[in-house]
C-alpha cells in the first residue's frame, strides 16, 4: 500500500482527495491536515510514502515544508507531491527546487492526482501537463554558455545519456524501459548513476540539467 498524507487547509479539497485516493486498492490515505506545522510533524511521526501539499496553509507554507521534508538539507528526505490552485512559475521553480517530486494543478483531475502519488511513490515525477512546456523553457540554458553547465563528475556513458534524454523529455521509467528495450530495474540503474555523477536527488533534477547542460533542446 502506498501511505498518503494530506495537507490543505481547505476541509472539502481534504475530503475529496481522501475519497479519491481511498478508493483505490493500492493506495491509503493516513492521515490529512490543515496547515504547514502539522503537515511537518505528522509526516515525520509517521513517515508516509508521499506527502500531498497545497501552497497557501497557515502556519508554514507549503513551499517551506516541502523544504522541510524533502530539501537538500535533509538526510532521510520523503516524497512531496505539491497540488495547488495557483499555476505561478515561481512556485512551480520553488517546490521543484525544495525536493518535489510533482506539481499539480488541483484542477487536474482524479486520474492526474493518483498517477501522481504512484508516480512520486516509485521515483518518478510527474508535472501538470499545462506547465510542463513552460518548465522546460525555464530549464532551457539560453542564455547560459554550455561551458558553465555544472559537468557530471565523470562522463555518462552512452546508455545512461539516451536514459537522461527521454527523462528529460518526461518519460516514466516503464515508457524510458519501452522505448530503450530496457528492464525497469535497469532504467533505475541508470538514473541511481547520473545521480550521483551530477549530484542530483530525484529524476527532475536530471531533467533540469539535462536542459541547462543542453543535452536536450
């Protein structure tokens, strides 16, 4: 089962979601609350597999607790999946940059919202496809010579770049597999390597080097 937290200070966007996912056989929701210093304590308390945030809650934001539970500074990160009203790309750059590992629009739809919680549970990302073209302009390197892109401590190999391309292009592993001819655990090989050669922590922080880095364009 993957174990889902709900943080949104608006009760109705709580029960809705908790209908939504509790309807489904793989997915339970553990608990749900309405601000930020709560969203913190009940996630560390019980260690869910994916944390639902709205922005806008009392207390801390949700920006700053996905900092909190999922930032660069944390040693046992956990998985953020950020679902706001607000399409602002300052918000989208700033959960993305605090360890999200998705961004949705609430007016997604059921089905975006639990492939997001799978996807974020198996180490994908998932994005709203409404601001997914704009995401990759903001990562696009114009203007940024490809000399000063922050180079992998050592070369990818050929596979773990045609692994990084179709990560940046924003397939899943089971698409990456398809497309590759690749086993799952394979394409997870891969990306757990250009990881650790250019230092990123989830698969959106591949993409966005291999947009800055201008693997892609």
């Amino acid at each position: 089962m993957i174990r889902v937290l709900i943080a949104d200070d608006q009760e109705m966007v709580r029960m809705g979601f908790r209908m939504i996912l509790d309807a489904q056989d793989d997915i339970e929701v553990v608990a749900d609350v309405a601000d930020g210093v709560s969203a913190v304590s009940k996630a560390r308390e019980l260690r869910p597999d994916v944390c639902l945030l709205d922005i806008r809650m009392p207390g801390l934001d949700g920006l700053e607790v996905t900092r909190q539970l999922a930032g660069p500074d944390v040693t046992d990160p956990l998985k953020v999946v950020v679902v706001t009203t607000f399409d602002l790309d300052e918000y989208v750059h700033t959960a993305l940059r605090n360890g999200a590992s998705g961004f949705l629009l609430k007016d997604a739809g059921p089905a975006l919202l639990i492939e997001a919680v799978r996807a974020a549970d198996r180490g994908d990302a998932l994005v709203s496809p409404q601001i997914t073209v704009r995401l990759l302009k903001h990562f696009d390197g114009i203007g940024v010579p490809k000399s000063q892109a922050v180079p992998p401590s050592e070369p990818l190999t050929a596979r773990e770049m045609d692994v990084v391309k179709a990560a940046a292009r924003g397939l899943t592993n089971t698409e990456i597999g398809a497309e590759l001819f690749l086993s799952l655990s394979t394409v997870k090989t891969h990306l757990a390597s250009v990881q650790g050669k250019i230092g990123a922590r989830n698969r959106v922080e591949i993409a966005a080097w291999a947009w800055r880095s201008r693997v892609v364009s």
